[in-house]
C-alpha cells in the first residue's frame, strides 16, 4: 500500500510539472493569460510584457512561433495590421542577418 501511494504521489508531482512546462504564462500587466508551447521546455515559462514593446515582444522566436501575436492582438495590445506589418519587419531583419 505504501508503494502505490508514493506512485500516486510522484506520478500527480510529474503530471504538475510536465503541465507547468507546457504553457506560458504570459502577464499582460495584471492580466496573466496562458500559451500553449509547441513542445514541453523551460523557456519563457513565466514571461512579462510591461515595459516592452511589441516588436521586443515578438522578436522572441519561441513565444512568436507559439502565437504570442494573435494573443497580443486579443488583448489589445496590438491591431491586426501592426502585426502584420511587425513579422514581416522581423522576417526581414532575419533574412538580412543571415
């Protein structure tokens, strides 16, 4: 009996952690909002967007890539068209740089 505690134990402890590595959250100011990662990871698992810009914002190729964007634009943050218009600039510095 004591064995399948501690299996329930560490299988909810692995259940909480792997949940934990597969979002973002993201604070918008007060306001936090979750992000669904492409893969588990412990990047950006907490993220603040005070005091950065949009374009700082999605310069970040993991939280662009996992649609920070069209978060950003549903929070107001930004309108479609300054989206658009930001990833086609990044898409553009990136070509350059390589």
């Amino acid at each position: 009996m004591k064995y399948l505690k501690k299996l329930v134990f560490w299988g909810c402890i692995a259940a909480v952690v792997y949940g934990i590595l597969s979002y973002h959250l993201i604070f918008f100011g007060s306001t936090p909002k979750l992000l669904k990662k492409a893969a588990p990871n412990a990047n950006y698992i907490i993220f603040s967007t005070q005091g950065k810009s949009p374009e700082s914002i999605l310069s970040i190729d993991e939280l662009r890539n996992n649609g920070v964007g069209e978060l950003m634009v549903q929070m107001g943050m930004l309108s479609e068209k300054d989206l658009e218009r930001l990833l086609l600039k990044i898409e553009e510095k990136r070509r350059g740089g390589s």
